[in-house]
C-alpha cells in the first residue's frame, strides 16, 4: 500500500504569498526597501517589542553573528552556548574570533543547564547563549540573575520560539539581545531571513550599518526604496540586509500567524494523545499552553532510533534530527566544556516527528500508528 509522503516540513505557501512575492517583484526594488521596513514594524507589533528595535536581516546565521558582535564579542573571547544547538551559533562565534564554550543541558527541557554554566565562566567569558529549545522555554529570569551578576551579555536564541510567552511576557521582548530565524522550516519563513532586537537606538544602528557592509546611510531612506550615493563607512560590515522579496513573503506569514500557531499546538496535542502510554517513547513535556512549537520531538531508546526512521520511512514518514551535538563535530571537537553526558544521550535519542499546519488527522494518526507499530510489532 503506498501513501502520500508526509514531509517533516512544510512551509505554509497559500494564494497570499504567491500574491505578496509577485507584488514585490512588480514593484522592481529588489533589494531592502519598503517591505522591510514593514517587516520589522510588524515583527515588532507581534513580539510587543515597546521601545525595544527589531533589525532584520538576512539569515538567522547572521542575525547571531551580529548580535554577538553588538554584544561586544571579540578575539581571545568565549562565548557558553550549549552543546545542544544549532551549528549556526557555532560558527557565529567562531566567526568573531571567539571560542564556543560547551555547556550541557537539563534532561527535562532541553535547554541550557544554567548550574553547569556558572561553573563554566571564566574570565574570558564575554557572552551566554540561551537557546529555546522547542516548546519549553529556558529559565529566563535565571539567566538575567546569572548574566547580571557575572557581568555577561546574553544572546537569546529564539529561532524556535517566535510567537511564545514566557510567564506571560512575549519571547523578544525581555532580553538582553534576541535572536530569531525565517528559514524555510522555521514556524514562519522569508525563504530566508533573520531578526536581531535590541533594547537601545544605539545598537540598533549598530546593526543597522554592519547589515549594510558598514555604510552609514539611514535606513529610513532605504525603505522609501531609495538610497544614498555618498555616505561614511566606519567599522567592520556584512552583506547581511534583508531584501524586499523576503520581508513580502514573511509579511504575508505573519499576517496568518494566528492560525499558524493554533494548527500546530493542535497538532502537538494531539500527538501527545496518540503517543502517551508508550513505554519506549517519551514525550516533551509540555501542554503547548504559552508556545508556538516549531517541533514535535520524541526520545526513543538511542539503539531504536535509526531502525525506527527507517521504518517510518518506508511507510512514507519523513522524521529528523535536531541535532547532533557541537563537540560531536570535527570542527568543535576541542573546545573547552563541562560534562555533556545529557547532551550525548539526548543526542541519540532524540526525534523530529513531521509539525506543520496542513497536516490532518489522517496524517497525524498514520505517524502515530507507525510508531506504535514499530513498537509493538
Ligand atoms: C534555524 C536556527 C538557527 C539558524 O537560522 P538560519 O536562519 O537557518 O541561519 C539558529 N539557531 C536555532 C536555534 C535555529 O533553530
């Protein structure tokens, strides 16, 4: 019997986004302009940013590269992230000519053990990592205390929760520097983009130049799609903007946001309703109350996992893996660390199940039978 393959990710591309792209080409201004500027104004709204800056830019890659040089990040630096994340951060620091510091996780979130973290700053220690992994939040209060008091920055990697509240307060809205992603698996996609938000003007403008290969022309006239011809260049830049055809694209997400969220923390509930009781499966643990997930992940025994994604395979069950640890990669191999015996578990047991919003309950119940299938066979 051969089924309809159910992909792990799908962006949801309707007549609205075909509509917004097709726009932004006939208006002819291809590169950052007006869309952009519309873009952040939006983001802001959604993420109740209040006085705080939303810059976007090109990538989430480049969203952390920036943010960590705003927050001062340099050669000789370290930088604690944890070891389970994103090679995007990685490279981000590595890109400043820092050092990845690699601290473990809490077996029940997911997210940085901020214990092991304390232990781990040592005088070179410029910034922190903390990464929302999925559907449980870190400790952000705890994280702040820590930073104050060690007199670190905190980038906060939200690519994986847009849209979510911690005790109450929007994701984005409350830390030091946040970070988020618009790839095309993120919970709303540019194609490709990125957000970084700050608290002051000053960094914003930071941003602002180091988007644009450090020239010093304002932005607000980029997003009357018009540019300046003669302007200053001062400090170190990139060719990170956003373009025009992206923010088109991540406006029209936005605008449909709503059902976005909804569809997927649906989904979320009710694979933990398909899957409970499964003595080899454990669940996050979480009821999807205050967040937008952007995955649905499962721990299976580590010596199952890859018979299981085989078997879901063949029965036309695309799955994932976010992710293989840092210090599991040639290029990290040496960097500093504490104890990453959760990490490497969670490493091994650790499944992406397919999460987007046009999944119904056939398709939901054919991954879940699947599954108990594998199981139980
Ligand atoms: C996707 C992601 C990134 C990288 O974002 P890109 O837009 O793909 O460069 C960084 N951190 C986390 C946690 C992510 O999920």
């Amino acid at each position: 019997m051969s089924h309809r393959p159910i992909p792990v990710f799908r962006p949801l591309l309707e007549a609205s986004e075909f509509e917004a792209v097709r726009q932004a080409l006939e208006m002819g201004w291809l590169g950052m302009g007006s869309y952009v500027g519309a873009f952040e104004a939006a983001c802001a709204e959604r993420l109740e940013l209040g006085t705080r800056k939303a810059v976007a830019v090109s990538t989430g890659h480049a969203a952390l590269h920036l943010a960590l040089a705003v927050a001062g990040v340099g050669p000789g630096d370290e930088v604690i992230t944890p070891a389970f994340n994103n090679v995007a951060d990685f490279q981000a620091i590595l890109a400043l000519g820092a050092a990845p510091v690699f601290c473990d996780i809490s077996d029940e979130t997911l997210c940085i053990d901020l214990e092991q973290a304390e232990t781990l700053i040592s005088p070179k220690t410029k910034a922190l990592i903390a990464m929302d992994y999925d559907c449980i939040l870190c400790d952000h209060d705890q994280v702040a205390r820590l930073a104050q008091n060690r007199g670190l920055r905190v980038v906060h990697d939200a690519a994986h929760a847009f849209g979510s509240r911690y005790q109450g307060r929007a994701v984005g809205s409350f830390s030091d520097i946040a970070v988020f992603s618009f790839d095309p698996v993120k919970t709303i996609t540019c194609i490709d983009g990125g957000l970084v938000v700050v608290r002051t003007e000053e960094e914003a403008n930071l941003l602002r130049e180091m988007r644009l290969i450090g020239m010093g022309q304002p932005s607000t006239l980029m997003y009357q799609n018009r540019r300046a011809w003669t302007y200053d260049v001062t400090r170190l830049g990139f060719r990170y903007h956003m373009a025009n055809l992206h923010a088109a694209l991540g406006l029209s997400q936005l605008s449909k946001f709503d059902h976005i969220a909804e569809t997927r923390r649906w989904a979320c509930r009710a694979y933990s309703q398909a899957l409970a009781g499964i003595p080899e499966v454990r669940l996050p643990a979480s009821g999807f109350e205050e967040v937008v997930p952007f995955l649905y992940y499962i721990r299976v025994p580590s010596s199952r996992r890859d018979d299981l994604r085989t078997f879901l395979s063949a029965r036309g069950i695309d799955t994932g893996i976010h992710w293989q640890p840092g210090h599991w990669f040639s290029l990290f191999r040496d960097c500093r660390r504490g104890d990453l015996s959760v990490t490497d578990r969670v490493g091994h047991e650790i499944l992406s199940l397919p999460l987007h919003s046009g999944m119904d309950e056939g398709d939901l119940h054919r991954v879940a039978d699947g599954i108990r299938a594998f199981f139980y066979r």
